[in-house]
C-alpha cells in the first residue's frame, strides 16, 4: 500500500473521548484510537496528534456562567493536557513511541514546545503530542492543530469526528444530509457549515494545508485515509 501521506496531523475533539461516557475518558475510545494512530504509524508514517478539551472544560462554556474567560481558556488548556496524558499512555502501552509537548511549560509530565524539536521526533518515529493547544487564550484545539500542523509542514490535517465527513446539513438531525466527497473552502463559508472555527480554518486556507474530515470511530478508517487511494471522508480543496 502506498503512503499518501508521509507527516499528517491528527485533531482529536476532548468530546469524542466522553464515549458512551456523560463525563471524563472512556478507556475503550482511548484503545480504540491509540490502534488506530498506532496503524498507521506502523506504515512509517510521521504522526503528530493534538487533542481537544471540550469532554472537561470550555472557557466559553465557564464565562457564560460568570467565569473570567481567560482563566477558563487556562482550565480548557489544562483539560487538554489531560487528554493528551491519557492518549500518550494509551499509546505507550501499545508499544508506540511518544513525546508529549506542552504549549505551557510544565516540565515535570511533557517537553516543552519547541518547533525544531518537534520535527526530530516525528523523524525519529515517535509519536508527538501537541498539548495545552496554542498556549494562548481566545483560541481553539482547532487553531492549535492548524498552527502546529503549518509549523511542522505537515501534509494533511485529519478531523477525526463521529460522522463520516462534511455533510450540507447536521447528519446527526437531519437524515437526509448529503455528504460531500470534496468541497473548497469559499463553498463552506458560503454555506456556513461548522467545520471548524474561522481562525483555524483560515490558518489552513492562507497556508494551502488540506484538511479531511472523517469518521475516527469506524476501525481501520485512519489507515484508509492515510495509506489507501480510497476517498474517504470530505477533503476540503
Ligand atoms: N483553549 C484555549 N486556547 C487554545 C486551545 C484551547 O484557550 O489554544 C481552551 C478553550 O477554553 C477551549 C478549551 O481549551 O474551549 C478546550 O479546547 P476545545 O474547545 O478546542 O476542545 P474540543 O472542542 O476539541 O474538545
């Protein structure tokens, strides 16, 4: 099988790690997707991963309940990074070679971030884990995998979601939702389908890094969009 992709980025949301679960990380999920990154990791494809923090905590969802909104960003940030904790474990007892780096120093659990050095880790093999997203309040995991994506000159994000891709309208409430294969940028802002946010999204138009979205939840899927020919999930063009 052919490599499509020799480095790609991975965006995990925190909420897909919630499982059959109402709060926290289901073990299972966490399995099921270090498989899934350990696959094609095993084609000798460089993988770098940054997951959400939605499953524990959003600054938006904290200032709307009065909460200084910068220092909910920091507790989102945070959140992040106890995904991460949990994926890099998942990983690591699989076998698979991890680093951890944090956008936010704390040096006693994850590298700090450091672009060079990101870089020579994924030439290496391993694993790297982007967390604490961009580090900075007002943003998203979103944007931090855009950004860590054209850092690293990665070749492809992949949004791994619970649908199997972008579809004209909300699949999971309308049954007749149309799935697109591929679709340009200026047709997502024109339809407003919520892909991601317009920060991320535009980090990666002005920076022609493509972007596929696809179900992470089917097993096998991540290879097949990595390593096969086959068109799965939408890319956005
Ligand atoms: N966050 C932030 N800056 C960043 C990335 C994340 O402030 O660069 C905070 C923000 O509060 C966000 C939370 O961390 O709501 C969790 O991230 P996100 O909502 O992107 O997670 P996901 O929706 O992917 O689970």
């Amino acid at each position: 099988m052919a490599n499509q992709y020799k480095r790609i980025l991975l965006k995990l949301s925190g909420e897909a790690l919630l499982g059959e679960q109402g709060h926290g990380i289901d073990a299972d999920i966490l399995t099921q997707y270090a498989d899934e990154v350990k696959a094609v990791q095993e084609e000798g494809v460089e993988v770098s991963v940054v997951i959400g923090g939605g499953n524990i905590f959003r600054g938006v969802k904290g200032a709307t309940e009065g909460m200084d909104r910068v220092q909910g960003d920091y507790m989102g940030m945070l959140a992040t990074m106890i995904n991460s904790m949990a994926f890099q474990d998942a990983l690591e007892r699989k076998g698979v070679h991890t680093r951890l780096m944090s956008a936010i120093r704390m040096e006693e659990i994850a590298e700090p971030y450091i672009r060079r050095r990101a870089i020579r880790h994924l030439e290496k093999g391993r694993v790297v884990i982007f967390g604490a997203g961009t580090g900075n309040p007002y943003f998203t995991t979103d944007t931090a995998a855009s950004l860590r994506a054209i850092e690293i000159e990665a070749d492809v994000i992949l949004k791994g979601t619970r649908v199997n891709g972008i579809y004209d309208s909300d699949p999971e409430k309308n049954s007749n939702a149309v799935k697109f294969d591929t679709i340009t940028g200026d047709e997502i802002l024109k339809r407003r389908l919520n892909v991601m946010d317009l920060t991320a999204f535009t980090l990666c138009r002005d920076n022609e890094t493509p972007i596929i979205v696809f179900n992470m939840n089917e097993k096998g899927n991540l290879k097949k969009v990595v390593c096969s020919e086959e068109s799965v999930g939408t890319t956005v063009v």
